[in-house]
C-alpha cells in the first residue's frame, strides 16, 4: 500500500484550489508481477523485450519506474500502410490476469494511415491494476486514428500515460473512452512540433459510485499552422469526482496556428462533484485560442418531454447521456465496438 | 503587421517629491518594529497583540509556489511605516504645500468638487485628508481613516477587522496584519442610499517602502454604495510593495460597487488582497482596472453567503514591457439562488505579461446558482505572453455554469475594414484596442478622475474627439 | 460580372491580403497602385464590403466622427454631425439607437449594408465601390440602398455598382453597364445592356 502524488499541471495555480496534482492514498502498487496473457492482438503487433520510457510529463516517477523496472507487456505497432490498416489490442484481465503494466510504442510512417484500438477489458468482479504507456510517433504525412477503451470495473486502478510526437503535416486522432476504475487518471501529452499537424482528441467518461477521474491533457503547438482540438464530454453519477486539466500552449514560432477546448459535464447526481481547470497559454501573436466549459444537470423540460413518450427516468436519463456522447461515439468506425460502448452506458447508468 | 499601441502616459504619476517624513521606521520586520509601530500609532492593547500574532503567522507561512517571481521582495530592505509630516486635515487648505501639489496634479480636489459624495487620501503611511458631504453625515455614515475609527467605533472594528480576510489567507495577508496602517473605514446605516461615489486615493512616495492600507466598509442592511479607489506611485529604482487588505461586508438587500484604479509605478510588487461577503438577495459589483506595478498578484473574492447574493466581476490588465500582471476573481456561491457574472480582459504588449487567475467554487448548498464566466485576451505582439489558468469546481447539480476564453490578435481583416475608412494602421488598433477595453471604461466614473483619461484613453495620435 | 468582381474592389484598396502581379491603378491621374488602404481611402475612394467586420466597444457615432476626421483632416463640430447621422439614418430606415450601437455588432445582414450606406453618405468620397451591397437583401432594403446611392451621386463623384443580379437597376439610373469575366471587360454598355442581361443571362459572355 502506498499513497501516489501524480499528474503535475505544467504551471501551478494556488494550493488552496486543489488542483496543482493528484493524491491518492493506499494504493496497492504490485511487487510481484506475473504474466499477461489474455491478450487478443492482430498479426501486425509485436511483442518486444522493452520500450522506451522517457515521457515529457507522464503520471508521475513511481509509475513510469514501474514500467521501466517491471512491465509486463511491452508491444510495437508499425504502421506503414498507404490504405487504412486496422490494428488491434485487446486485454481481457481476469483472476489470473489481474495486474497489466504494459508500454506500447506506435509507429506511424511517413504517408501512412491506420486505425488502432486499445482496450482495456474485464468482465470479473475482482480488482484489477493497469498501469501504461502509449506512445505514438507519427511522421510526416501520416494519418493515424487511435482509440483507447478503458471497460475495467470500478474497482480496478486504471493509470495510463500518453504521449505523441507529431511530425510536419502528421494528423493524430484519439478516442479515449474512460469509463472504468475506482481511480482512473491519465495524463496525456502532444508535442505538435510539426508545420500543419492536427490532433483532435474526443473524449467521454462516465463514473458511478466512488469512482475517481483525474484527466490531465498537455498540448504544445510548436509548428506553424498547428491544430489542437480537445472535446471532452463526461457525465457523473453517484458520488463520482471528475478533475479535468487541459492545456493548450502555444509556444513560440507556432503562428497561424489554432487550438480549441470544450468541456462538457452532466452531473446526474447532487453528489457528484467536477473540477476543471481549463489552461490557455500563449506566447505566440498569430494564434487562435479557445475553451469552453460547462457543467449543469438534464434539462427538466427535457426530460419530462422524454418522460411524456413513456421512458421511466432512468431510461430517460440514459437516453440523454447516450445524445451527449453521440456524437464522440459517431467517430469510431467499429459498430460492434460502438455498440459494446452503448451497452456499458446502459449497464453503468442502472 | 505590428501593433504600435504607445503605453500609458506616466508622467504625471513620476514626479516624486523629497523622501521628507515626520517618522520612518527602520526596515525589516521583527517583533521590535511591530511595537515600536503600536507605539507610534497607540494602538489599543489588542491591536499590538494581533499585530504580534499576525508576525508569527507571517514568519510561519510559506510564499507561494505559484504565480509570478517574488523572490526579489526582500523584507529586509522595506520600512513598512512612514508617517508624512502632517496630521489627518478636514480642510485641503492644511494640507503641507508638496502634498497638496501631488493630489492637485492627479485631480483629486477637482474630482471631489465635481462628482464625490467624499474624499479621503493617504499619502505614505497616513491618511493626511478627509471629508464627506455635510448631508451624508446626517444621516450617519461614516467615512473616515481606520485609526480614527479604531478610537471613535472600536466595537465595530473589533467586531470586523481582518475577519473576512483572516490572517492565515496567505503570507501577505499575515504581513498586513502586522504593519497595516491607513486606509478608510466606511459605515453606511440601514436603508441609506449614497447615491454619489466616495473615493480614497493612496499614493506611495517614499522609496524602499511598502503601504499596507487597510479599507473596511460596511453597507448595512438595504443599503446601498459606490467606493472608489484609486493609487499611484512614482517610480524608484528599488522595489516598493503595497500590501493592502479590503474587506467589504454586504448585507442583506444592501448593494456595494467598489472600483479601482491601480496605477502604482513599475516598480511596485501589489499583493493585495481584497474580498467581499454578501448577504441575502444583496450585490456585490467589482470593477477593475490594473495598468501599474511591476508584479501585480490581485484576485478580489466574492463569498455569496446569502440566498439570492448576486456578484459581478468586470476587469481589465494592461502588461507593457517588465510587467507581469497575475490577476482575476475568486467566487464561492455558499447559498441557493446566486448568481455571479465574470467579464475578464486583458492586453499584453512589449513583453508584458497577463494572467488570468481564477476560481469558481460552487457548494452543495448553492442549489439553483448561476454562473457566467467569459475572458478575452490580446496579444500585441509576440514577444508577449498571455495565460488563462482558471479552476472551476462544481459540487452541486442544480446550476447552471458556462466558462468561456478566448486569446487572440487583432484581426487583419478588421485592420483593412478600418483603413479602408481612411484610418492607419496605428489607428486602427488603437481603436480596437479602446473598444475592447469599453466595457470596462464605461464602468469607471471617467468623468472626474482626471488619471482615467491617462490611463484608459490610451495615448494616441489624435484620439476621439 | 462574373468572376474577379471583388478580387478588383480589393485591389483598388490595396488590401494585403491580395498581391498585385502586375499593372497599375490609377486614380484621378495618380498612380495608386502601391499606397496604404488608408491612403487610399483618404484620397476619395470607398468600398462598401460584403461582409463588414464587427468592431466592439466602438460605437458607430465614435466610429464616423474619428473616420471623418481622419478622411477631412479638419475637426467634426459633433452637434451638427450628430444631426447629419441622425438624418441619414432616418433616409435609410436606420433606427437612431443605432448611433450608440457598437459598430456593426450585432447587427442583421441588411442593418450591416445600411450602415456601410451610410457611412458613404457621411464620408462622403469621390468613388464609392459598392461590393455586392445588393445581395442578400430583401425587396425594401435594395430600395433603402438604392435610395441612400441616388441621395449620394451628383457631377463630382462615380459610383461603382458591383453586382450579381440586376434587380437593383431596377431603381437605379446608371450610366454604365460592364460585363467582367475571368478578369476581364468583355461587353460594355448602357443600362439596356442590363435589362438584355436580365432576358438572356450572362452564359453568352462566357
């Protein structure tokens, strides 16, 4: 058992406002690590001895050593297709598969495009410990669509660090969809260092009971024309916590360049509790800066008019939750992943 | 294109008189220099003790692990008191000739004969004028420095001081505790409507010194009040630190509006620390005009205590060349059916730079709130910086709640719509710039303080009208 | 006109978002080819845009009394010039709220075009380029324009009409008609010319 300090804003505001960071307390940290082996992956990954672990931001010291020191699954992913290439990863933790610390590096080559999902899965009641590393390099010209699906139960410990490096014209898109976990927090950093390049990440998370998100997302536009956009809707029932932390930073020599943030949170639940610190920092004259954010439960008129076609309130509910997220789900190609995502919703929401 | 938006007039504001005084303390802070400004204030017994124990806290509290660089303040090199060689005057006449010529040159008697219900001014440590309405005084409120009101009402200064604004806030808080001196007192009895502002002025003119003003207003019940506050400096080439403390109480159905115009010279570190509670279905109005200082750390507080307690922010920071200018606007809605409304703006130019620093906290108990936060920057050019950090902290599901930023540059388009109206280019974003700067203008009562003109209509070749 | 209609209004201007490759605009025997905008716009010349930009906190009274000074280079005596807006407003069926109004802020298309109608009465220039001032209008506001127009032409000034459809000719009186293709007068001629177009379309001049 150990207590976690993680997910450092890059600047700080006041102590007082209980966001600078995360800290969690008597969390069981795994000594002993058995192997992974209920993994389903397409042909194309492969399993490697080690990654790299150097991470700009990353969760936190404790964690990135973990990995470092203990991982056990390190993949690789080579896109170098012309034609969209599907890639799968699918980890399925269960009693003897409980504890996954793995790091997977992408690699997106020059004029390359592919379609890759990671998912995070468990269809047991027992407490599960994830702790990861995604790492993409996209090089110029590529187009690479990525999307991580975080199912585990809300017991487990979900912790997860993202990063890219984005190479002139490299377009980056990330699904994220965040549902399990008592605590799940992610850290997810882009260095948009090439002229033109794009990443839009759309993301949606749902937390019950006592589950704990902590969401921390980094942009750096360094490149001319560079293109951020942050889409994160999120929806919080029970006693649930969400902390949102996303900046958008536009260094110097990254003219003409355009970042967007928009956050939105329904709280389903006079308990349920959303911190946001919605970060825009420039030193660039020629840019294009924008978030909004809002917080506020489902309409009454809404819902009565819902209620009025003869859905119960919970059903009622659900419904709104699922319109909110449509539009996010609307991105993944997979109809059997989006209807897997539906049936969580529904499940999660009883 | 490059933006040539020429910063504001100073000259005015710099011209400093002899470092002339009737006392000044010897700098640094320790328990002998806090006495030794008891004794020279005869403060009452339980003001030395709270000064003592603010010492304490102060020498406990850390700095702060955020925000801009304060490591050059070295308390060390600061006299926290100086007394100018005057007594507090009632009439401008006994005012001594060079302090008189100061508060002439910024307009301040002027501005009292045209459109102030009262006046109060505080040159270095000491309020050395004020004076108020004749009718005003009939209907009993008060207006006058706080040593004057720590002897004539010491019940209601016990019974407020420093307890909206506790010692422990933060370190500069504490050091107010400790050193404060000045400042103005206001008490506006039930159902009194001082329909003319009032205005305190404090200017700085001894070098290597700090001010540390204390400003206590009550509006009592159904009443209701607009305070205007303004400074200046002149500029020195060590640090000046102005550590000031406001604390505004609100009550029920009353309505208080408190403006500011900071000015002070750019080498001044402002930590102030300002904060309001609001009581049932009263109004809270802020509005703020931050062009001065070298480091500014300015986050006034609206605490909605009351059902119904509405607040409004309306701000502006101006950063040029050596300035950084870290402000914004706390909220807490603590009651049901409060509202707060935050309209944040600021410009960046010449390496200066912005940031808008903020915290909405909405409780449990805020059950049908609203809140409406929108902030704008503009970046002059790119050698600037501008930031937007604010934390937003839901815990109820009754409200309604929008945050909006925006940063940017004066658009090319809109340059070529005004020039092609036989603008320059210059002028032209001149007058983007004072449109953008508008709603805030339009807030402050432009007409009598002669410094507003200086400050918000920029200096520019052949501006309007 | 066909195409290049507004690429040749910008021109004029000398906006810098367009380049000029090569040729030479001369206004009035000048050569104006390279001057600034506002240069430009001082020495007469005034585009109404299809699109004007928004200007808050600037109200349209501020806006027309700094720009008039600017193009007159003499101070406005603001009494009188408040009643001389005042009266073009009433023309153009522009609400007199409006002079308080930020410019352009919040304003309909049709109130947009108004304005910029306006703001060539009161400034007055020698060339009023007129860009598609015409377009999206409804059957009244096209009158309102053509109205503020005929209050605004005499002997000493040229309005350049720019246009897609011909219905503002309807109650207009023009001297010439210019068909512009790719760039290029391919047909002038007079106000029949117009109504020949109406008939015919312009596919024959393509």
């Amino acid at each position: 058992m150990g207590n976690l300090k993680l997910n450092e804003t890059p600047i700080r505001t006041s102590r007082n406002f209980n966001i600078n960071n995360i800290k969690l307390e008597n969390i069981d940290i795994p000594k002993n690590i058995s192997k992974f082996n209920n993994i389903k992956t397409t042909t194309n990954v492969q399993e490697v001895t080690a990654n790299n672990c150097e991470l700009t931001y990353g969760l936190g010291n404790v964690l990135i050593d973990q990995i470092k020191n203990n991982s056990n699954k390190n993949l690789k992913i080579v896109v170098d297709n012309k034609k969209n290439e599907n890639t799968l990863v699918e980890f399925n933790f269960d009693e003897n598969n409980n504890i996954l610390i793995d790091n997977i590096e992408i690699i997106v080559n020059e004029n390359c495009t592919g379609t890759i999902i990671v998912k995070y899965n468990t269809k047991s009641n027992i407490q599960c410990y994830h702790n990861g590393i995604i790492k993409i390099y996209a090089h110029k010209n590529s187009n690479v669509k990525i999307i991580v699906v975080n199912l585990l139960n809300t017991k487990s410990n979900n912790f997860i660090s993202i990063e890219n490096e984005l190479e002139e014209n490299a377009k980056v898109d990330y699904t994220i969809v965040d549902f399990g976990g008592e605590n799940s927090i992610t850290n997810y950093y882009s260095n948009l260092k090439g002229d033109s390049s794009e990443n839009n990440i759309n993301t949606i998370y749902l937390g019950k009971e006592n589950q704990l998100f902590d969401i921390n997302y980094i942009a750096e536009l360094r490149g001319v024309k560079s293109n951020i956009n942050m889409e994160v809707q999120g929806a919080l029932n029970d006693n649930a916590i969400k902390h949102f932390k996303g900046t958008i930073d536009f260094k110097k020599g990254s003219k003409k360049s355009k970042g967007n943030e928009n956050e939105f949170c329904f709280l389903l639940s006079d308990k349920a509790k959303s911190l946001g610190l919605p970060m825009l920092l420039c030193s660039e004259e020629d840019v294009e800066g924008n978030h909004a954010s809002s917080a506020g439960k489902i309409g009454e008129k809404e819902l009565f008019y819902i209620m009025s076609r003869g859905f119960s309130l919970k059903e009622a509910m659900k419904l709104m939750v699922k319109a909110k997220f449509n539009k996010i789900l609307e991105s993944i190609d997979s109809e059997e992943l989006v209807n897997e995502i539906v049936y969580e919703i529904d499940k999660r929401l009883d | 294109m490059k933006s040539q938006i020429n910063e504001i007039n100073r000259n005015i504001y710099d011209i400093k008189n002899k470092d002339e005084y009737d006392f000044k303390i010897k700098k640094g802070l320790t328990p002998e220099i806090i006495n030794e400004i008891s004794n020279q204030k005869s403060d009452p017994d339980w003001m030395r003790e709270f000064r003592l124990k603010a010492l304490e806290v102060y020498n406990r509290l850390e700095l702060p692990t955020w925000g801009p660089d304060l490591s050059e303040l070295d308390m060390s090199e600061i006299a926290t008191y100086v007394r100018p060689k005057t007594k507090l005057n009632n009439s401008w006449e006994d005012v001594p000739e060079d302090i008189k010529n100061t508060f002439d040159r910024l307009g301040i008697p002027e501005a009292e004969k045209a459109s102030l219900a009262g006046v109060g001014a505080q040159y270095d440590s000491e309020v050395v004028y004020h004076s108020m309405k004749e009718d005003l005084i009939k209907q009993g409120v008060i207006y006058t420095d706080m040593e004057t009101a720590l002897r004539d009402y010491p019940d209601l200064v016990k019974e407020h001081f420093m307890k909206c604004v506790p010692v422990h806030d933060h370190k500069f808080v504490a050091l107010h505790g400790a050193v404060w001196s000045g400042g103005s007192f206001v008490y506006v009895p039930k159902n009194v409507k001082v329909d003319i502002p009032l205005q305190s002025y404090f200017r700085l003119n001894s070098p290597e010194s700090g001010q540390f003003e204390h400003t206590l207003i009550i509006v009592d019940e159904g009443a209701s009040l607009h305070f205007i506050e303004g400074c200046s400096a002149p500029k020195y080439n060590k640090v000046n630190l102005h550590a000031g403390c406001v604390e505004l109480y609100v009550k029920d159905n009353a309505y208080l509006r408190y403006s500011t115009i900071e000015n002070w010279s750019k080498n001044m570190l402002n930590l102030n620390t300002k904060k309001a509670i609001v009581g049932k279905n009263a109004g809270m109005d802020w509005v703020s005009g931050s062009f001065g200082s070298k480091i500014s750390m300015l986050y006034p507080m609206s605490i909605l205590n009351g059902d119904g307690a509405k607040t409004e922010y309306t701000g502006i920071s101006f950063a040029g060349a050596g300035q950084n200018l870290d402000n914004g606007f706390k909220v807490v809605h603590n009651a049901k059916n409060t509202s707060s409304v935050v309209n944040a703006k600021s410009i960046s130019k010449n390496g200066g730079i912005c940031t808008y620093r903020s915290l909405v906290r909405v409780n449990e108990n805020a059950k049908n709130s609203k809140c409406t936060v929108s902030c704008e920057s503009l970046m002059l050019d790119d050698i600037s910086r501008s930031d937007t950090i604010p934390t937003n902290e839901i815990r109820t599901d009754e409200i309604e709640f929008s945050h909006e930023a925006k940063i940017g540059k004066i658009s090319d388009k809109t340059i070529f719509y005004l020039m092609s109206r036989g603008l320059s280019e210059e002028d032209a974003k001149a007058m983007i710039v004072r449109g953008f700067a508008y709603p805030i203008s339009k807030e402050l009562p432009v007409e009598y303080a002669v410094e507003m003109n200086n400050l918000i209509n920029l200096e520019l070749e052949g501006s309007i009208g | 006109m066909v195409h290049g209609k507004t690429t040749t209004a910008n021109a004029i201007l000398n906006n810098p978002m367009y380049s000029k490759i090569n040729g030479s605009i001369l206004f009035e025997e000048e050569d104006i080819t390279s001057l600034k905008t506002d240069e430009i716009a001082r020495k007469g010349i005034f585009m109404s845009f299809q699109l004007p930009e928004e200007i808050p906190g600037v109200s349209v009274t501020n806006f027309l009394k700094y720009a008039k000074n600017k193009i007159t280079g003499k101070p406005v005596k603001i009494f009188e010039f408040k009643d001389e807006i005042k009266n073009y407003m009433e023309e153009l069926n522009i609400n007199s709220t409006y002079m308080e109004r930020s410019l352009n802020v919040g304003f309909s298309g049709g109130e947009k075009k108004k304005n910029e109608i306006l703001q060539m009465l009161v400034l007055n220039p020698k060339l009023a380029i007129l860009d598609e001032t015409d377009s999206g209008l409804d059957v009244d506001a096209i009158k309102t324009v053509s109205k503020g127009i005929e209050m605004f032409k005499n002997d000493e000034n040229a309005v350049l009409i720019i246009t897609h459809n011909t219905k503002i000719l309807h109650s207009l009186k023009v001297d010439y008609v210019h068909v512009l293709v790719d760039g290029k007068i391919v047909k002038t001629g007079g106000q029949e010319l117009a109504r020949e177009i109406e008939e015919n379309g312009y596919s024959q001049y393509k």
